[in-house]
C-alpha cells in the first residue's frame, strides 16, 4: 500500500476541539488497496476530529453506493452503504494498532494517515451476501431467469396404470394379512 497525501491529518497545528473532514471516495482510491471487488463507488466520508490535550478522538461515518454483482444471478447493481466508526489516538513509546479502537503513535508524530481506516470501514459495511433487490421483489428480467421460467414443469401427471393393471391373485395373499 502506498501513502497518499490526501489523507494525511496533520494534527500538529490543530486547535483543541472539533475538526471536520469530508472526502469523495470512488474506485481509484481502492486501487491504492488493491482491491478490485466493485465495479463503481461512490461514497461520501465525514470525519471529525476532535483534539484534545492528551489524545485525538476520531468519528468516521460513511454513506454511498458500490456497483457490486450479485450473489444469486450476477447482475451487477447500484449498492447502498453506511456506517460508521470511532477511534481514539493515544501517544506512547511506539507505535501499536493491535486494538481496533485504539492506535497509539509515538510522542514525535505530527500526522496520523486515515486512509486504512477508511478502508476497513467502507469493505466492513458491505454485506457478505449481496442480493439485487429485484430479486426480493420479483421484478428483475434477466436472460437466465427467463430461461428458467421457459423450461420449468408445469404440470406432473400422476400414473395410476399401475394400479389398475395388478394380478388378482396378488388379491388373495393381500387378504390372507388382513384376516388375522
């Protein structure tokens, strides 16, 4: 992964309280990941950055559309995402984000690079199973689903030949169990 500059908070120069940040997300910015799951992105980030004395609280929240395909008939379709996430940025000895919620930077750092987070928000908030939702409905026409409906059974006739074509004296032995 490399760096980039757009994401780079540099925090040094900060006012104690609240900062905002929005940034555009589309498939460029994935590509710095290399991850190539959606076809299209569209999504909007907030952050808000609030520096205090001791440490940094940063709130990120998410809202957009990713062109993913679907699970069922590999369609693609238009996504939509949310959500959010909070992390606290402590100072310490050394570097450690072994802890989700919590990343600790040496005392001399004077930036904190937000584009990981970023990542791991956006791919966290798209769900495992992605069904286009005309298929919930009813309402998607795609070649395959035609298809199907062409070559689906519409009527099972039941054969009672069978039945009628028994040997009598297959009567007798069935009597003899019925008259114990």
């Amino acid at each position: 992964m490399k760096k980039t500059k757009e994401f780079l908070i540099p925090f040094i120069g900060l006012k104690l309280g609240k900062h905002h940040f929005e940034y555009q997300i589309n498939n460029s910015f994935f590509e710095i990941f290399d991850y190539n799951e959606y076809q299209d992105s569209n999504i909007k980030v907030n952050v808000v950055l609030e520096k205090k004395s001791t440490l940094l609280e940063l709130s990120f929240k998410h809202k957009g559309l990713v062109n993913v395909p679907c699970d069922l008939t590999s369609e693609d379709f238009d996504l939509p995402i949310k959500g959010k996430m909070n992390l606290i940025v402590r100072f310490g000895e050394e570097y450690n984000n072994d802890n989700e919620e919590l990343l600790i930077l040496p005392h001399g750092e004077f930036e904190i690079d937000i584009a990981q987070y970023i990542y791991e928000m956006i791919v966290l908030s798209v769900p495992l199973r992605r069904v286009h939702p005309g298929v919930k409905d009813g309402s998607l026409k795609t070649e395959a689903l035609t298809k199907l409906n062409e070559l689906i059974v519409k009527e099972v006739k039941k054969e009672n030949k069978q039945e009628e074509n028994i040997d009598p004296r297959w009567d007798k032995l069935k009597q003899l169990l019925t008259d114990k």
